[in-house]
C-alpha cells in the first residue's frame, strides 16, 4: 500500500465524503427528531394510512414501539441504504475506471509502485472511507440520541443495527469495485457496478410488498437486512455478516487480480 497515495486520493475525494456525510447528517437529525415518545401512536397511524404498497415497498410495513426501532424503520429501512449506494457507485468509478478512462492511470503507473500497489490502495481507500462514513453517523445518532432522548435507545441493538449496515455496504461496494476494474469505460463500469446494486435495490423494494413476491429475496443481498427485526432480536445477524464479509474480501481481491493482470490501454 502507498501512504502517499491513500493522502492524495483522500484529498481529491473530500468533497464526495464531506457531501454524502452531510447528507446523513441531515436526515439523522430529521429522523431522531421527530420521534415522540408520547405521540409514537399517532406516527404509526399516520403511517398505516397511507398507500400500503408504497410503504412496504420503502420498508415502512412495520410501526414503530421504540426509539430503535423508530430509527430502524424510517433511517435504516432506506436512508442508510441508498445513499451508501449511490456514495459506493460514484466512487468506485472515480477511483479506477475514470482513470484510466481518461488516461490519468498512466501517470499513476509510471511511478514507481506497482500495479497491486496502486490498486490495493485504491481498494483499501474505498473501503476505509465507506467504514468511516458509516461509523461517524453511528456515532451521531447515538449522540444526538442520547442528547434528545437520554435512555430511549437501545445502543446494544442500535451498535448492532449498525453494523450489519456497514458490512451490508462494503459488501455493495465490492460489486461496484469490481465492474470498476475489468472495464476500461466508465459506461460499462456504471452500467454494470451500478445497474446491479440499484437491481438489488429494486428487487428488495418489489419483495417487501409481499404476497408472491417472497421468492425474489433469493436475488438481493438487500434481503438479508431487515433492520426492525434486527433491533427486536428477531434476526440474527451472523449470517449478513459472513455472506457480506465474504463478498467483500472475494470481491476486492478479484478485482486486484483482474486489474494488475490486464491489458491497460492508456
């Protein structure tokens, strides 16, 4: 890995972080805010009375009894998925298949690092960015919890809520890092590291409506994280763990392989 490097991909991708850290931001204040305890009742009809599809399909099937579960229901359910997706999409196209889109990859490999140098570096940027966007937000909504609600959350579930969020992500970002290597275009690497997760995003969508669309939770990663159940106990969350942590290393290092290995035209 190449310290220098890392610093220099850091530094012409703060913006990128600091907009979609800025974006949770907002919407965790906004969240953790408008629970009420003393008016959760009326929240939950409020909820029941709209569109039923439309509120499975976003994950809002189930009512709130809690501030975890408010939060696991309204943030969780598709805040933290889809910005995280659309943060892992962009990203992973700037760090390897714009570059060398554009021919800045040549510079890169004319220094003196090696090919699974740069890559490696690259992977592992990716990587520690997307963990650290996910655990500053972890760390905000239990301060603004706290803060707003001393005793209400149940931080035990609400850590573990939170990391099956952040494995569930690296394991989206494989894909996008992935496509992102074996194609020398950006249009193919967004058309594939891009179109697949929103794929599995839609899919999920379509499987929470229910009645005979069970069968499609066997074609999206998304299916394995069902946040309300996993604040309630309901679900484990050791098998979104290993699936998830063993797409993410099988990924990323495919990936390192295919890009030192191939034919660069620059």
């Amino acid at each position: 890995m190449s310290f220098s490097l890392f610093k220099a991909t850091a530094k012409s991708n703060w913006l990128i972080f600091l907009i979609f850290f800025a974006i949770l931001l907002m919407y965790m204040t906004v969240m953790v805010g408008m629970y009420d305890p003393d008016s959760i009742e009326a929240m939950n009809q409020f909820i029941e009375a709209m569109p039923q599809g439309m509120m499975e399909a976003f994950g809002y099937g189930d009512t709130a009894t809690s501030l975890a579960t408010f939060m696991a229901l309204y943030y969780y359910g598709f805040i933290i998925i889809i910005f995280p997706l659309i943060y892992c999409i962009i990203l992973a196209n700037r760090l390897v298949a714009a570059l060398v889109d554009r021919g800045s990859m040549a510079y890169l490999l004319a220094t003196p690092n090696t090919r699974v140098k740069i890559i490696t570096t690259l992977a592992v940027y990716m990587a520690a960015s997307i963990t650290l966007l996910l655990l500053i937000n972890t760390g905000i909504g239990l301060a603004l919890s706290e803060s707003m609600f001393p005793g209400e959350m149940d931080i035990p579930a609400f850590l573990k809520l939170n990391l099956a969020a952040i494995l569930l992500t690296l394991a989206i970002s494989s894909i996008c890092f992935f496509f992102s290597c074996i194609f020398h275009e950006t249009k193919y690497s967004l058309a594939f590291g891009g179109g697949i997760p929103i794929l599995f995003f839609i899919i999920n969508m379509l499987r929470n409506i229910g009645g005979s669309n069970q069968w499609l939770k066997y074609l999206t990663l998304y299916s394995l994280f069902d946040a309300n159940a996993i604040v309630t106990g309901e679900q484990s969350i050791i098998t979104l763990c290993l699936v998830s942590a063993a797409i993410f290393l099988a990924l990323y290092g495919v990936g390192i392989i295919i890009f030192s290995r191939r034919n660069l035209y620059l």
